[in-house]
C-alpha cells in the first residue's frame, strides 16, 4: 500500500534512534537536540547523542517521530515488536508507557523517578528538570495488585 495513502505523512523527517539494552540512543546530534527541545524528552550525552528510555522511545515511535533499529541492522521495528523487546527488560512495561504516554498528552513533563522509588517525577505542565521541582511522584502498579499500608508507608518514605 502507498505510505500517502496509508495515512503516513511521507514528508515528515523521522529521526532515528538505536537499541541499546534497556534504552534507546538516537546518534545523530541534530535529531537529539530537536526531540530533547521539545519537551525534554531523554537524557542528552556526551558527542551530542541523547539517551531515551524504553518508554520514551515507545512514545515517540507511536507518534511517528522515532523509527528505532536494532544494533547492526537497517531493520526498524513497530511498536509491536518495541513492546516485545521491551518487556524482556522492563516488568509492566505496557501499564507504564500508557501511564507515561496519558501525563505527556496532559502537557506534563514526566521524567525517570527510580532515584525516588518511583516510575516517574512529574514537572508542570511545560516545565522540565532545572526549570522547576517536579511537582508529582509516580509509582504505577498494576490493576490487580493489591497495595498494603505497610507498600504505601515504604513508597511514602522513598519519595
């Protein structure tokens, strides 16, 4: 089927990023910059490269801004096969990436928050780290797991 008629806008400039474990680097210094300045999305690194986790990369292959390959390969996956990849490294990934995927449609900004015993901190809504304090702390669990006093007093204490 013609991508024009697939709904895919061929015009549009797709960056490109590159598995790496349990992330996703896009090399190419003027893609990093572009998705990193619109809403600080990934972790920029040395030689102009940024680092996008699992669920970064995820959201912005669903969007159609990233076509994400693996290492040595001109084969790009979809998001089905991102999700597979994904899941090996990351338990509940899928609640996680619709959880990450809802604050960003919000206009939040959310951010890795393993160092607080979270999945995400949570700026304001077009703000980001250095900007302003992460406002919220996010912890997703899934729909069926039962959250005790004692889980909640510990998640408390980390944040």
């Amino acid at each position: 089927m013609d991508q024009q008629k697939a709904g895919i806008d061929v015009k549009k400039k797709v960056a490109t990023g590159v598995l790496s474990k349990d992330s996703v680097v896009v090399v190419d210094p003027r893609e990093a910059a572009k998705i990193h300045s619109r809403g600080h999305v990934g972790t920029p690194l040395s030689g102009g490269r940024l680092k996008l986790s699992l669920v970064e990369g995820l959201y912005l292959l669903e969007k159609g801004d990233l076509q994400i390959k693996n290492p040595g390969s001109d084969k790009t996956l979809d998001f089905d096969s991102m999700i597979a990849y994904s899941t090996k490294h990351e338990e509940n990934i899928l609640q996680t990436y619709q959880a990450y995927r809802d604050l960003r449609e919000r206009g939040y900004t959310p951010k890795t928050g393993l160092k607080y015993g979270a999945h995400f901190r949570v700026y304001p809504k077009g703000k980001g780290p250095g900007e302003e304090h992460a406002q919220y702390l996010v912890h997703v669990l899934p729909e069926n797991q039962q959250l005790t006093p004692r889980d909640l007093v510990r998640l408390v204490r980390l944040a």
